[in-house]
C-alpha cells in the first residue's frame, strides 16, 4: 500500500512540477512588442541572433526587398548589414514589394550563423546558398540553380550546412498566383564546406519551411510546408541517414529552431494556409525530439489571419518572423 500511495504521490508530484514549469519557467508569452521595420519595408521571414547569452547581436532578418538587417537598438532600428545579388542597387530595390524585381534585387529567406568563425550563411530564392563574413556586405555564392530555397541552419559540431527546396517547378512570385497549386518536389539538402558538394537527402517532399540540427548533432528536423508533418533525418548511429516522420498533422510547418532547453523546439505554424480556408490561425509549437507536444502559443491577436515563417526562442523571448508583416513580434513575459 505504501508504495502505491508513493508512486501515486510522485506521480502527483510530477504533473505538478510539469505544470510549473509551462507556468513558470516558459511562460505564457503574454507580452507583446514589435520590432519595426524601416519605412516602407516588409517580409521579415526570419530572425537569427549572432553571439551567447548576454553578448548578443540582433536580430537579423531577410526582408522582402533583398536586403539582410540587423537590429541595433531602439534609436537607430533595423539598419542595412548584408545583401545577395551582386547587381542589386539601393536606388531600385530599397522599400520595393514588386515580386518581378527579385532576380535583380534578391530576396533571402532565412539565415544562419556559424559561431565559432562568424560567418552567415543564407538562402535566397534567386541567388541559392551564399555566406557572408562578420562585417556583412555581399554575400559569396556557395551553390546555386535552384527555384526556391527556403531554410538553413548549420551543425555547430561538424560545420555542415542543412538547406531545403520548397519545389523543383515555381518560384516564390508563383505563390501569389491565381489557382496556385503546391507540388511534392521539395528537397532537404547538405552543403559540405570541406568538399564544397551539395547532396540531396530527401527529395519528393512537400513544401519547404526551414531544417533544424539538435543541439547534439545526432539528427535533422525537416518539416513539410504543404505536407503537414515533420520529419526527423538521423545523422548518427543505426539509422544513420534515413528518415521517419516524427509529427503528423501539423498544420502548414514552416522553419523549425532549437528552443531554449536542449532537446525542445520551435515550429511556426499557419494552420488554414494550404489548402486555403477563409481564416489563418499562425501559432508556435513547442515539441521535443520525441515529437511531443508541449505548449502552443497563438499568435491570432498581433497577427490576425497571416502566415507566419519563423519563431526564434532568445533568452527567454519569442521572435516571430512572417512574410506578411512590416515587423518582428516580440513575446515576452
Ligand atoms: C510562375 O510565374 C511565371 C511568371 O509569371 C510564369 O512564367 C510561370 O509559368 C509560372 N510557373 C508556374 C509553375 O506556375
Ligand atoms: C484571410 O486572408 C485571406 C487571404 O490571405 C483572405 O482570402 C480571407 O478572406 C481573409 N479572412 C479574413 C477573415 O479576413
């Protein structure tokens, strides 16, 4: 009896400390603020942050006009840091939204630092896989003949780049289209900065969105835009370099982050996006590598029917890039 009362009691015990830690240690993200892009600007499809803890940089985002910001501070915002097409002029592309000016232009969609040497490393729809140095500027191609790339995040331990491919057969001017359809020739792909090869991992995937490395190196996250689901690559071990899908049913996954506590993530999610429904519902998924789920946080209020593409755990905030928006959201708590 004892020791069913203990296991009862400890049981007891530990939904209790599970439910302080969603209350207390995560939060509820309840404040809200915004990170305003300059005048005129839109599309913050990402936010990535240079540095540890304390000694942080930015955000920096990837904007629609082909531009790559880092955000200085209150008082100056969000100033020019690096760029992607080797014929872009500010005097043509700064503030513009004309989807047509893209190949002159650029336009990156989502960024990713290597710590230890600095270096950013970007996709961009029109200019494929490029890097930049710490003091930013133009950006080195590093792969290109791709339609539309839409993620990246480097492995801390061995250097490679993980990148995906929305689509073999549109751009992202097609999305906008009347009877736009999505298709299933997405990629997940491996750029090695040794050999300078690219390999593809996954091919016939749904949609793009964004790959996340684990903090221990030992698998990739990939998800699938228009597919629903997210699938876990396995880098390490047995299964090394085959797939199995580890989260069904999410609706519309874009880019997947590391959260704040190893072995946990962030997805951005737009459910209602594709197929469309009259009402979007853009929210954060928390889940660990076992693919549960431990929290969702709406994001409805600030941003009301729009999709969004990235949210970034920092220091105990959540930063929430999307394509529709001329902000970054800020949640706090
Ligand atoms: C994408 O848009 C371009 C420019 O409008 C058009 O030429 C092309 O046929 C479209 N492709 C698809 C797959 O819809
Ligand atoms: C939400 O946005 C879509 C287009 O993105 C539009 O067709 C729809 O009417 C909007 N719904 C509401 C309730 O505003």
């Amino acid at each position: 009896m004892a020791t069913l009362q203990m296991l009862i009691t400890s049981s007891l015990l530990s939904v209790f400390v599970a439910f302080l830690y969603t209350l207390v240690v995560s939060g509820q993200f309840a404040k809200f603020s915004k990170l305003e892009l300059p005048q005129g600007v839109t599309g913050p499809e990402s936010a990535a942050f240079r540095g540890l803890l304390f000694l942080t940089e930015g955000p920096f985002t990837t904007v629609t006009d082909g531009r790559i910001l880092k955000w200085q501070g209150p008082n100056a915002g969000f100033v020019d840091f690096a760029y992607t097409s080797p014929s872009r002029s500010k005097q043509l592309c700064d503030r513009t939204t004309d989807p047509n000016l893209g190949p002159i232009c650029g336009r990156p969609m989502a960024l990713s630092f290597q710590p230890t040497t600095g270096l950013l490393y970007i996709v961009d729809v029109y200019f494929g896989l490029l890097v930049v140095g710490p003091n930013g500027g133009l950006a080195t191609q590093l792969a290109g003949g791709f339609k539309f790339l839409t993620g990246v995040d480097v492995d801390l331990l061995r250097g490679d780049v993980y990148f995906s491919d929305a689509t073999l057969t549109f751009d992202i001017r097609n999305t906008t289209q009347p009877g736009f359809k999505p298709d299933s020739t997405g990629r997940f792909l491996r750029y090695n900065p040794r050999t300078r090869q690219v390999s593809v991992l996954l091919s016939g995937l749904s949609g793009g969105g964004g790959p996340a490395v684990s903090h221990d190196g030992t698998f990739v996250l990939v998800p699938e835009l228009t597919g629903n689901r997210i699938s876990k690559y396995w880098l390490v071990g047995r299964r090394a370099n085959t797939a199995e899908l580890l989260l069904n049913n999410v609706g519309n996954p874009n880019k997947i982050k590391q959260a704040g506590r190893p072995g946990e993530f962030w997805v951005a999610d737009s459910p209602g996006f594709m197929p469309p429904t009259p009402l979007i519902t853009p929210q954060g998924v928390r889940f660990n590598s076992n693919g549960v789920v431990l929290q969702t946080v709406s994001f409805a209020t600030q941003f009301f029917n729009k999709t969004i593409s990235l949210v970034q755990e920092q220091n105990g905030n959540l930063y929430v890039g999307s394509r529709g928006t001329n902000f970054i959201g800020v949640y706090s708590n």
